[in-house]
C-alpha cells in the first residue's frame, strides 16, 4: 500500500511518508520528481509543486509550508 492510499490520512503525513527517502537539503523540482516515483496523489504532487522554489532542510520545512497554504482543512 503506498503512503496516499491510506484514507484519513493528514496532507502532512502523506508528505512526510512519500518523502522519507529523499536526501536533504533539496529543491522544489527534487521534491516533486521524489512524490511522483513515491506514487503521491494528484493532489499531493499539485501542493507540492505550489511551493516556492529554494532549497528544503528538511520534511519539517516542507510540511510547514504545506500546511501554511492549505490550512487546517487539508493538514487536520
């Protein structure tokens, strides 16, 4: 079963889990191209892709502004 499968499960979760493997500090683009092998939802890969263009530190920094721009309704 891949991390978007699982029903109910938070934004940041899914995030978190689809992008357990990547090696950071990393890119948006780097991002992206790890969800899409990773099997990220439609939805997921669209967030993702929304973010700014910089570098990520980590999972943290990624969640945060994901969870900043989607608000409670997507990350709860």
């Amino acid at each position: 079963m891949t991390a978007s499968a699982i029903p109910g499960e938070s934004i940041d979760l899914q995030i978190a889990d689809l992008l357990g493997e990547v090696q950071f500090p990393t890119n948006k683009d780097a991002l992206v191209d790890a969800a899409r092998e990773a099997g990220a939802s439609n939805e997921v890969l669209s967030m993702l892709d929304g973010l700014p263009e910089q570098d990520y530190a980590d999972v943290g920094s990624v969640t945060r502004l994901v969870s900043g721009n989607y608000g409670p309704g997507l990350s709860g």
